[in-house]
C-alpha cells in the first residue's frame, strides 16, 4: 500500500468493502488534483532512503536533465541549499534519527541547479512499530525566490551602473574580512573619486553625467576584471575590494591603470569630455579590521591624493588621521572663535610709488586663539572652507573692514578679500550694498580682492556679478596675477581696476639672474594699456624700491613699510606719516644663506690670508680669520673655495675678526652644495 494513499484513506477497523473502495478513489482524486492544479507534488522512500514515489511531473524533469529519481537515494536527487546550510545540517538529523521536518530548501543538480523548492516530510510507521521510509511533499519556489533574488539584487544595486551599492559593498567587506576562525583576513580597498565631474554635470547637464559615470564604470570593471569587487557608493565615488590582496606592487599597478583608463577622453553626445581620478587605498588589518575603520582611512588616503595634486593614488598613513584630527580640533576651535570675538582685522598698508604716502590698507583676517596664540589665515582658511565656514567668515570680514573705514580719514581705502564662495552668492551684492549703507561710507574706498578663481564659475554669471559690483560703484582687484591661470580673457572681459603683482615675482626681483623683473614689467605694461593700476606685493628690503619704482608699479605693499596693524595703530600710523611713509625693511636683500665650516683663502691686495667660511648664499659669504683683522669696506678681493677657483668681490663690511663679501658672480647651486656638504 502507497504510504501516500494510506495517509489519505481512513484508518478504520473492520472498513466495509464498499466503503473502503470509496475512499481509495476519493484519496487518488484529490491526490491527482494537488499534483496536476497546485504548485505542490508529492514523495516517499524505503527505510534506506530511496525514493519509491515521486509526483511524475516532477520524476520527468528531473529525468530528462540525465538525473535518476526512483531507486536513487533523497540526497542524490537533490541538493540542499547552501544558503540555509543551518537546516540542511539539521534536516540530516531528522532523516537519521526517523523524525519529522517541514519547509527545508533543496536544489535541483546539474541543468537544475537554478530551480528551487521546498521539502517536508515525517516517517512512515507501521502499526507494528516497524520503519518503511518517508513520506512528504515538495513546493516549487522558484518563482518565489527568482522575485526575491531581484528585490534583493535591486536593493543592493545601483540603480545608475548595476555595480554594487553601498549596502552591499559594507556587507561584502564584512564577509571577506572574517574568517570562520575569527582572524581577520587580508583585503586591500580601493576609493576612487572623480576629478572634474562636477564641472561636467554643471556644464552638460545631469544625463550627460549619467552617462559618463556609466562609461567611468565600465571602464573600472575592464581594468579590475575577476582580482575584485567594483561598487558605487553614490555621486562620482567608487569603491573596489580586493580579497586576499597584500602585495603593493599589484595593487600600485592596478590603481595606476585605473586612473589611466578614467583618464582617457570620452565622447558623449557630440562633446568630448575629460575628467581625472584620485585613489586612496587602506590595506586589512594593519589599517583597520572592519569596514567602518577602513572606509575612514581610505577617505583620509583619497583626501591626501587630491590635495597633491589629482590624478594620483595614495596609501594611508597614520599621520593622516592625526592630521585629520587636528583639523577637526582646529574646525571646532573656528567655530567657538566666531561666536566668542577671537577673529580680529589687521591692516597692512599700501603706499604709492609717486608721492610715497598711505593710500589704503589691506583687511588681513587674525585668529587669536585663547591657547595658541595668532593663528595665520594660511591655516585656518582652508579648514573654514571645507567646513562650509568661509562665506559667515567673508561676510564678518566684509563688516567689519567697512566699519573700520568709516573711522579712517578720506580718501584712504580699504581693501578686502573676497572668496570665490561668496562671489559665486546671487545675494553677495546686495550685501555689499548693505555694508556700505551701514557704514556710510563712499563706494570706491572699498576694494573688493579676487582671485582667478573666480572666473572657473559659469562665465555669464561672473559678467552678471562684475556688473552689479561694479554699479554699486566699489573697486574691484585681481589678487595673486600670475600664480593661477593667468589668461588675459579674464582682463579682457573683467572691470579691474587694480592688477597686484604676486610676492613670488617680486622676492628676487633685484637679482639680475632671474627674469623676476621683466615678468614684473610685462605685466604693468598690460595693466596701463588696460588703465589698471597695480601693486607689488611682498617688498621686504629698501634696495628692492628703486626698481619698483622704474619698472612702473603704482603701489607698494610688504613689510618695508611695515607689517599689519590693529585698527587703532593705523590710525596713529596715518597720522605720524601724513606726507611721506619711511621704508623701515631690511636695507639690503640677501639670498638664502647656508652655515658652513670650510676652509678657504682670500687675496687682498696682493696679501694672501687662510681664512673659515661661516656662512654662504648665492651672493656672498661671511669670512672668519684667525685673528682680529684690519681691512677697509667696500675693498676689492678674490676668493678661493673650490679647486683652486678664485672668484672676485667685494668687502662690504668687518666685525672683529669677520667680515662680509658680496661676490661678483653668483654661485651656481651645485656649488653651494658641495660647500654645505
């Protein structure tokens, strides 16, 4: 008797004939309605376990992909799914010791492997006591788990590329970092983050952008190929796991294709595109033993990469993360410092080349820090403008140094620098006009300082903003010309009225070895031809006037006339000097000087004399004899210091038993090396 009809048929004594025959027909019908109108089907086994029944339907597609169901062992025909590998072990404890289970995931083998269902079963015992087997029933999930697999791939998915989204790539790291052990394995994880891309989306719009991020990825699939597992967290941020990895020769290698490969052009509905890509790369365990910790290095590592430059890959370090914290300190610090009156103006005067007196003053911007003292804008800066602090920053600024020139004598003026953030602001010019309301002071004595920067925003937008600035009636400068891109379409287009000449032109200027001076020169030819006037910033030593006077700069700015001040010593400052500012700097510029103890000789006047190299530049040396001697300045001398090399010059001062001599010719780098060796 089918153990499958007999679970059917009522178990009655003494059953009439009729009665019986009645209910073995009714147990065959509803038999043959659950396996051929519901997604059910059924089976049973021996007490060894093999298969004697099996729902047809399922025996023949079973059979027809080469697998033998009846007479073959449960286990043989089917494969229990890994992914609930908990109840597969217990499952074979229910087969084992006779016991029933119910909802236990199988596969089908070899052609099958795809289809799934579910199994339940209890044992088959006679009345005696006696084992026969198994009976049970089968449900077809595959459909049902075919919807889950696609909610799941969706839900773990970028939508955008197909890659892997965050989700799962938290999870993959999660799996491939631990071992059943509990150790951490090694993994190496790659950031990646575009370079340009804003630029793109905000030019050729968001589906262009689309586009290209899915052209970035395919291309980073190409290069990474089976070593790993490629991901897009969102935006233009990718993310790359590399199992097992430690050698960094490998990973040097692939992270340099990938940034060769993102790199190429791309053509995307008629514009070819450019864009770069930046890498930061941790490496498990010695950078961290879960994603969280690795992600946060890599992010430091990839912060790294971009600010040296672009284009390029970097390791974590620790230092990064010391660093990190530092300016997370200093952001916090910043903040507590606007709330708390710890920022303050400093004035540095602007003087004219012509009548020597104090046109105006710089706004330098001052943080006097409650435990480290004066912070330089230099540091804190940057920290304001990742923390979304610079534009309250500006505008604090911008108050104040107009308040300030309200209290200052006309026609002085103010300058003040303006950030690209603020500059980029729609309201940034009804601003300006409510500081100078405020401070009823005369438009043009304020003098709003920009920097190429500027002008990488939309162009039709920055023209819109110089003309609204400009009707206000403020004046506008170029700050830093020529450290940026330096493109005269911006002085074509842009209503300057002043160009400030960048202090790295101006140091070495007087030096007739470099090109300082012709540069300085070409630039305030083309500011007067455009009726600019101009400033040379960063004049330290009196010497260095004279030729910024002859080569035509209008204005002077540096520590010759004096460093920046507070508000009221600028006042007393403009007072004292009504008619003429006085250099105060150094009276002579000198080279970088290098302190050496090298042997030498001197002929002076026909004397020859062994004396010690004290200390060296380009230009000159300081000389120690051996004893206090005599010798007149401004002297014509030679000097021996390298191979019998004797090099002309001349005393320009003693002090006991030292002196000091300007050389005739400069010395080349190589040899002052070989002297400070």
């Amino acid at each position: 008797m089918s153990p499958l009809l007999n679970r059917l048929v009522p178990q009655k004594k003494r059953m009439p004939a009729d009665d019986l025959r009645d209910a073995w027909e009714r147990a065959e019908r509803l038999l043959q309605y659950a396996e051929h109108h519901e997604a059910r089907w059924f089976w049973e086994t021996d007490a060894k376990g093999r298969l004697t029944y099996l729902t047809p339907s399922v025996q023949e597609t079973l059979e027809s992909f080469g697998i033998s169901t009846i007479g073959s062992l449960l286990s043989d025909v089917f494969v229990f799914d890994q992914s609930d590998i908990e109840r597969a072990r217990s499952l074979t404890f229910h087969l084992v010791s006779r016991t029933p289970f119910s909802g236990y995931a199988v596969r089908g083998r070899k052609g099958l492997s795809e289809c799934s269902w579910s199994i339940s079963g209890q044992p088959w015992i006679e009345s005696d006591g006696g084992f026969r087997g198994f009976v049970g029933s089968g449900e077809d999930l595959t459909q049902l788990r075919t919807h889950e697999d696609e909610i799941k791939r969706m839900a773990l998915a970028d939508s955008l590329t197909g890659l892997a989204n965050r989700q799962r790539m938290e999870h993959a790291i999660a799996q491939l970092l631990h071992s059943p052990s509990g150790e951490c394995r090694p993994i190496a994880l790659l950031l990646l983050d575009l370079d340009r891309f804003k630029a793109v989306n905000d030019t050729l719009g968001h589906p262009t952008g689309d586009i290209l991020l899915k052209q970035v990825s395919q291309r980073i699939v190409n290069v990474v190929g089976d070593a790993g597992i490629v991901g897009r967290l969102g935006g233009d941020e990718f993310e790359i796991v590399l199992p097992s990895e430690t050698d960094r020769r490998r990973i040097d290698y692939l992270a340099a294709a990938i940034i060769s490969s993102i790199s190429e052009a791309y053509s995307i509905n008629g514009h070819t595109i450019t864009i770069g890509c930046s890498i930061g790369i941790t490496l498990a365990p010695e950078d961290g033993v879960d994603s969280e910790t690795l992600v946060r290095n890599a992010d430091l590592a990839l912060y790294s990469a971009k600010a040296n430059g672009r284009a390029a890959f970097h390791y974590f370090e620790q230092e990064m993360l010391e660093t990190a914290k530092r300016r997370k300190q200093l952001e916090d610090d910043l903040r507590s410092a606007m709330t708390n009156g710890q920022l303050c103006l400093a004035y540095q005067p602007v003087v004219s080349t012509k009548s020597e007196q104090c046109v105006g003053f710089e706004a330098l911007l001052r943080w006097e820090h409650p435990l480290k003292g004066t912070i330089g804008p230099a540091e804190f800066i940057p920290v304001a403008e990742e923390a979304g602090l610079i534009e309250a920053l500006g505008d604090w600024v911008l108050r104040t140094a107009a308040r300030d020139l309200s209290e200052m004598p006309a026609p002085v003026r103010v300058a003040v620098n303006v950030s690209p953030i603020q500059f980029a602001n729609p309201s940034f010019p009804a601003k300006v006009m409510n500081v100078i309301a405020e401070a009823q002071v005369v438009p043009s004595r304020l003098e709003l300082e920009l920097t190429e920067s500027v002008f990488l925003s939309d162009e039709e937008t920055s023209e819109q903003m110089f003309n609204a600035l400009k009707n206000i009636g403020v004046r506008l400068a170029l700050d830093d010309f020529g450290t940026g891109y330096s493109s005269l379409a911006y002085l074509k287009n842009a209503p300057f009225d002043k160009i400030k000449i960048d202090q790295t032109f101006v140091r070495g200027a007087i030096d007739s070895a470099n090109r300082n001076a012709a540069i300085i020169k070409a630039i305030v030819t083309l500011a007067d031809t455009l009726d600019m006037e101009t400033t040379a910033e960063g004049v330290e030593h009196q010497d260095e006037l004279p030729l910024i006077r002859d080569l035509g700069c209008s204005h002077i700015q540096g520590f010759v006339y004096g460093k920046a001040m507070k508000k009221e010593e600028a006042s007393v400052f403009l007072s004292q000097h009504r008619d003429r500012v006085p250099a105060i700097g150094y009276k002579v510029s000198r080279s970088d000087r290098a302190a050496v103890l090298q042997s030498a000789k001197i002929r002076i006047d026909k004397r020859l004399f062994d004396v010690v190299i004290r200390d060296l530049s380009a230009s000159g040396l300081m000389l120690e004899f051996d004893q206090e001697f005599y010798v007149e300045g401004n002297e014509d001398v030679t000097v021996s210091m390298l191979e019998d090399q004797w090099i002309p010059g001349k005393i320009c001062w003693r002090a006991g038993s030292k002196i000091g001599v300007n050389l005739d010719q400069a010395l080349e780098p190589q040899e002052i090396g070989r002297l400070s060796s």
